[in-house]
C-alpha cells in the first residue's frame, strides 16, 4: 500500500499558495506492527506539515507589512537574515526580511523586522507550555528525553534548555505580581455590609518543608507551601521560598482572589504557629481566623510521650505521674483551654529539671517540655476549642497540608536523592509547579496567548469528512 499526505494551504481569499506533498510511505498491512503510523512516521509528517504551515504564515505575515500601513508606500528592503523558531513540532528556520521605516511618520529606530517582532521569543507558547509543566512534574533531563521521543522538537532539547525556559515563564509571571502591602483589608465595616452573600468560608493551610541549598551544600533552606479550599470552588496550591520571596503576602491574596475571596466572607488559616506563616495570616481579612492546627500540637505531645516512655524503664512511678499530666495537658488543649495548659506544662518542664533520675534522655525530655511551653506560649491566642469545631464537622488540622508538602516539595526536589537546588530556582519552579497541580497553568497561558485554546476546551478541529 502506497501512502501520500499533502498539505494543500489557501489564502483567505481561497487563491493556493501551496500543494506540497508532506509524506509518503509504503506500508505493509501484514503485520500488526506496521499498522498505522510509527511514531517516526508521525513524527516526520508533523514536522514537515509545520514547517510548510509556518513557512506559509510567516511570508502572509511580512507580506502584510510590506508596504507603509499609514500611507500604503512600499518599504525599502535593507536585507535578509535567518530567523529560528522553535515549535513544538519541529524547528522551523526562516527568511526574515528587515525594512526602513517609512517617512512618513516618526520611529524609534531607522529599521524593523516584522517576523522577529512577531515572533519575538523565538519559541512557540505551545512548546513553553509543553516544557514548564512537565519540567514541572519530572526532572528538567526526563523532561527533555520524554518530548524527543514522542515530538520532533529537534536535538537541541537538553535539561539547561528546559530549565531556562521555565526560568523565564516564571520570570514573567513574577513580573505581573503587584507590589507587597502590610495589609490587605480594604473598605470598612459599612461597605462590607454592601457586599453579596460570600459562597462560604475559604480554609487555607501552610506549611513547609526542607530542600538541599546549592549555595551552602551541607544545608538546607525552607520552602513554604499552602492550599487554599473554598467551599464551592476549585483548590488551589501556593509556594515560595521564604528567604527569597518579597510578596508572599501577595501571593496569597491573588490565589485568594481569583478565588472570588470578598471582605465579608470567612477565612480561616490553619498553620504550623511559626513566626513567619502567622505574619503571612495576618491583615489579609477583616473576618480572618488563625488557629494552631491539631496535628502539630499531637506530633510535639507524642514525642513528649516517647520520652516518658524512656522514663518508664529507670523511674516508673515518676514515668506515670508524667504520663497523666501530659494527658491531662493534651485534654486542655483540646478544649482551647490554653491558659491552664500552659500553666501545667511550664509546671512539667519545672519538674522535669529537678527530677532525679538516671534516665540518660532526661535533658532531652526537659529541653522538649521547655520548647513545648515556648511553642504554646507564643500561640495562645491561636488555639480554638477543637472539640467543639471537630464536632461541627470543621477542619482542625493541616493534615491535608502534610501532604501538600509531599506533592509539591517531597515528589519533584527529590530531597531523598540528594537533589541540590538555588533559592531562585527552587522558587520559580515552585511557581510552576503548583500552578500544574491545581490546573491553573494552561489558564495562565490563555491569557498571555488568547488564541491557545483553554484548558478545559474541549473542541476539537474540524476535519474533513472522507469521500
């Protein structure tokens, strides 16, 4: 059997500009592996139908400036250079003429190309899209290997390509994020009044986690992750890297906002209690809520109970009296009664360094009931009644931040196979990424390119139906 693909290209008036056969093969029908087309076979037909498509565009293109678009002059050549696109299907080399400017009105420069103003980056936004969400998802290397093999991009794909390509779709959507405030309340009591009824309460969790530094090899710097959940919309992830990003404030609030978050609607952020995520909290709402979450104050109580088990073996009866204070501890703060926790927890750490015993994690156990006093101390005011909220069926734990921190963090910087990244690259990836997770990315690149079909456009070309 003798196959013959050909591309046959109309001008809008319906004059041809080109009939050129694209692919043609014989192919065998006697074996299943030769059924259809191989992946090389499409991979030639895509690449050839581009590069006759684009060629094709790019002459309509030059040809529409070709003349003054003020007067209709005809423009003065100054010459010819070649210009490379790169595409998703293949890289397209073209001609690209360069022209003076007319006279006939004022310009910046005494020249211009029109194909290196159109096609300014050089890279088409299918391909930018193509290689930031999947260098998003698997190694910048991976990335590269999985589209050479199933796309004809070219050989000049490596891993330092993918990786500056989705440095600069970062770069720009950094450049669009608006300048840092203090705070993010806007309006007053009466114009809150005014709004309509908010769809229900938004619950944001933070937390963070550890990747390894480039800069210092044998240290680690925190990452900052987050979910926002809104009751009647879709989820979505947040990241930055704390000692690198000026606007996480920010950052935030866009997330929140694209959310359709208004003043008068509840927002309740759930958070480790440190210093830095409970600064991200505040100001951002008139009716926002922090609380300490649960699974934090249960994870320090479970260490403390570890070591009152080490306890056991050396003091036994000393070992049980802690076992029930750190119940009776836990039973408090379980009721928001943070006052009286505290009170009984400084009373344990007190106890704990005159206790004589010779359990050899003694000081351990003291140093963790210390900074368990510190860490309730500085969040008295963020622990809720979580018996009653847990009754009401509302959220007490960042539980569903854990894994948060797994998805975005622990799955892609790949910590475990020593994996070493710059607090710049750690975080424009983190962008990316998070934006891939929650399906946002193809929606960003819809807007910068309104012509890229939305992500949850499900249309498809039409083709011509068979004689």
């Amino acid at each position: 059997m003798r196959v013959q693909v050909k591309l046959r290209v109309l001008s809008d008036d319906g004059t041809l500009i080109s009939d050129d056969e694209v692919l043609h093969l014989d192919k065998a029908s006697d074996q299943i592996e030769t059924i259809g087309l191989s992946l090389a076979e499409a991979k030639t037909l895509m690449a050839s139908t581009q590069n006759r498509l684009v060629s094709a565009q790019a002459a309509e293109y030059v040809a529409k400036h070709r003349c003054c678009t003020t007067c209709g002059r005809r423009l003065r050549g100054k010459g010819h250079s070649s210009l490379v696109f790169h595409t998703a299907f293949g890289v397209i080399h073209l001609n690209s003429p360069r022209y003076y400017h007319c006279g006939c009105q004022p310009a910046a420069s005494k020249t211009f190309s029109p194909l290196t103003e159109l096609l300014s980056g050089h890279d088409a936004p299918e391909l930018l899209y193509l290689e930031a969400k999947w260098a998003s998802l698997v190694s910048y290397g991976l990335t590269a290997d999985l589209l050479k093999e199933v796309l004809p991009i070219g050989t000049s794909a490596n891993a330092s390509t993918i990786r500056n390509h989705l440095h600069r779709v970062a770069g720009r959507r950094e450049t669009e994020l608006a300048r840092e405030q203090h705070s993010f309340i806007q309006g007053c009591p009466a114009d809150w009044k005014l709004l309509p009824v908010p769809e229900g309460p938004i619950i944001v969790g933070i937390d963070g986690g550890y990747v390894r530094g480039w800069d210092d090899k044998k240290s680690n710097f925190e990452v900052i992750v987050g979910k926002s959940v809104p009751e009647e919309r879709d989820d979505r992830y947040f990241g930055f890297v704390q000692t690198f990003d000026d606007r996480p404030k920010r950052r935030l609030y866009e997330i929140l906002r694209e959310q359709g978050f208004q003043m008068n609607q509840d927002l309740v952020f759930l958070t480790d209690g440190g210093d830095d995520v409970r600064e991200l909290a505040r100001n951002m709402s008139p009716c926002a809520e922090h609380y300490l979450d649960w699974f934090h104050i249960t994870m320090r109580l479970t260490v403390l109970g570890q070591y009152a088990k080490g306890l056991a073996h050396h003091t036994p009866a000393e070992a049980e009296a802690v076992q029930t204070r750190l119940e009776r501890i836990k039973w408090r703060l379980w009721h928001g009664d943070d006052r009286e926790a505290l009170i009984r927890v400084e009373d344990l750490a007190d106890e704990l360094d005159t206790l004589e015993s010779d359990y050899p994690g003694q000081n351990r156990f003291t140093k963790a009931a210390e900074e368990f006093a510190t860490y309730i101390r500085n969040n008295a005011g963020s622990l809720p009644n979580y018996g009653e909220r847990w009754r009401n069926n509302e959220r007490i734990s960042t539980a569903f931040v854990e894994s948060t921190v797994n998805v975005v963090v622990g799955k892609r910087f790949a910590k475990k196979q020593q994996m070493q990244w710059s607090k710049k690259g750690a975080h424009l990836l983190l962008q990316i990424r998070t934006q891939t997770l929650d399906g946002s990315l193809r929606n960003m690149f819809t807007k910068w390119y309104p012509a890229m079909v939305p992500a949850n456009d499900t249309r498809a070309p039409v083709l011509a139906a068979a004689a």
